[in-house]
C-alpha cells in the first residue's frame, strides 16, 4: 500500500462527498484523514489515503473523477502526512514561541510552499489567497508573500498561516518588551510591560515604600486606590513599566499616561531600591515608547524636595522646568533613547 494526498473540489450538495469516497473504495482505497475547505467554488476536500501499490497519479485521478471531484490535485505523501493539520499546525505554533525568527520556514512546512518572502511595503493586494499566492499581513510592518504551484490556496490555510504571523510578531515584541538589566552592584532586574493580573504585587510594591516615597510620587497623597492601580496598570494610550527583581517582586514601576500629543510621566520605585538607576532606566524606556507612539513631549511632575527624581530628569536632559510653590514640572523632549545606554544583561 501506498499514501497520496488528494485534493478536490466537490459540490457542496448533500451526497456527492459520499459519492468520492465510495468511488474511492470501489478501488480499494483507504481514506485515513479528511479535512474540508469551504470556498466559493465548492467544498474543497483534502484527504489523505493509503492505496494499492499498483495504482498510478492517473489511476488515483480517474477514481476522482469518476467520484464527481473537479479540480483535483493528487500527490505522493510521507508518513508524516499522517498526523493532521491542526495537529500540525499547533506543532508549528509551539516552535515558534522558542523560534519567532523560523516563521519563514514553518510556513513553508505547513502551507508546502515553495517559496516565502517577505516585503518591507504593506500588502499591494488586500491580504488572503490568490491562487497559488498568499498575502499575509505582518503586524509588525510589511507583509509575507506565500507561493506554491499546486494546489491553489484555501481561506482555511490562509487562517493558519495568518495565525503563525501574529503568534510570531506577538513573541518577537515580547521578547523585545522584557529586558534584563544589570544594576551597577550587579543586581539584576527585569524591566518589562505591566498588566492585569500586576496588581496584587503593584500593590505590595506600596506596601514597602515609605510614606515619603509615596507622598512624592502621588504628590502629597498616599497609596491610591484599587481602581486607580488597575488605571495605572495598563493607561489608554499609555504603557506602564515594571521592575522586577528575584521571586517576580515587583521593586519599581514608571508609567507614562496619555494627555493629548503630550504624555506625562511618573515613576515610584521602592526604598531599598533607590539611588540604583532603577529609575533613569526605566524613564528612558518610557521615553523610547514615547517616541514610537508619535508623543510631542513628556512632562514629569514632582516635589520639589524629590531630588532624585530632579536629578535623573536633568539627567535624561530636560527641557522647560517650571516651579509653582512645591510643585515642579519638568519637560522632556521625547528623542530616541537607545535602549543599549541600559546596559542590559541579557534579553527576554
């Protein structure tokens, strides 16, 4: 016995996929998987059959036809063929959260194309499938082109294929999020994008600053409330930073909140903490996402007696700084800030 992959396309009518498939048994054929493609042609039918050795492409051909199949494609397949394509195509998911950069070579695997490329321009065509050619869109920018001669391309593959992308973009800007910083002690933090499920250690991170601390970030008031955390968690329009050192305790946290095309920066970073560079490294992340996003400038306001933070704001190179009583406010040009000044360790 042998294995062939077909693919045919058959009239989406009750009974004529029975009538494929006993045309198939009548030469002795063995369907071991099937999936079915809906497209505007027809149902599209994708099977994988073990057959006699003696039977021939042509032979294979001629029972598809005689079955009502149009359009069909028949090829050798390996035993690989055997596991199915959701199975497959979870499998080719897994290697991407450890290899985003493989994405080129697993849809070539999965989809068995003959070529991927990618080009730096949005997609000229609206994304999907044309034939033998697939358009897929890259969140990051630019767009993925996906070619093979036979079979054409189904709506189905082009979902899975369009699923590896962005499971792809989504690793790669996680990784590029979450960085290890080295503090000049040689204690280690990683710095990386806060979310939701924060709050309980965001909250504990208040918990261990002192009531100076808290009173100069939040500018005469103390810890805020639950609701205003979640707020700061994850801003509109925004991103807030966390620190985190050893056992994933949260030690500082920046956020950069949203006023306009001008965005306001705050940071609170922990006693024991302080004096380490938590704080510039964390303002210069900000400033870089700033950046990216299109902001104007940056405002920090801040006591006047926070010295420290006076100190890393000069450092960053401030702009205008107003005082008004016991309140400064500083602003920032938001430049690109090269992440490498941070001297990070290592990466994800």
């Amino acid at each position: 016995m042998a294995l062939w992959r077909i693919r045919a396309t058959v009239d989406d009518r009750p009974g004529y996929l029975s009538v494929l498939t006993a045309s198939l048994a009548l030469k002795s054929v063995n369907i071991l998987a099937v999936q079915v493609h809906t497209t505007e042609g027809g149902a599209v039918d994708d099977f994988l059959v073990d057959a006699p050795d003696a039977m021939t492409e042509a032979d294979v051909l001629a029972a598809v036809a005689k079955g009502r199949g149009r359009d069909a494609y028949v090829t050798r397949a390996e035993a690989q063929g055997l596991a199915d394509q959701p199975t497959r195509a979870l499998a080719m998911a897994g290697r991407l959260v450890h290899e985003p950069d493989a994405l080129g070579e697993t849809l070539a695997t999965l989809l068995d194309a003959t070529d991927v490329r990618w080009r730096p321009h949005p997609a000229y065509d609206q994304p999907g499938v044309h034939g033998g050619r697939m358009t897929l869109a890259d969140p990051a920018g630019g767009s993925y082109e996906v070619l093979r001669a036979l079979p054409a391309f189904t709506p189905a593959e082009y979902a899975r294929a369009q699923a590896l992308v962005e499971l792809a973009a989504a690793v790669t800007r996680h990784q590029r999020e979450n960085v290890t910083f080295m503090l000049p002690d040689g204690a280690e933090v990683t710095l990386r994008p806060a979310a939701a499920d924060d709050l309980a250690a965001v909250r504990e991170l208040h918990d261990h600053c002192s009531a100076t601390t808290l009173r100069r970030r939040y500018l005469g008031g103390g810890a805020p409330v639950e609701s205003r955390l979640r707020r700061l968690l994850e801003p509109a329009g925004g991103v807030t930073l966390l620190a985190v050192a050893g056992g994933g305790r949260v030690v500082a946290m920046a956020s950069l909140l949203a006023e306009g095309d001008l965005g306001e920066v705050s940071v609170l970073v922990e006693d024991a903490w302080q004096r380490r560079g938590l704080g510039t490294a964390l303002l210069r992340r900000l400033r870089a996402h700033a950046e990216r996003a299109g902001f104007a400038a940056l405002v920090a306001h801040t006591a006047a007696d926070n010295v420290g933070m006076l100190r890393t704001l000069r450092r960053l190179g401030h702009g205008p700084m107003d005082r008004d009583g016991a309140l400064v406010s500083v602003t920032l040009p938001a430049a690109p800030q090269p992440v490498g000044e941070e001297t990070p360790a290592t990466s994800g």
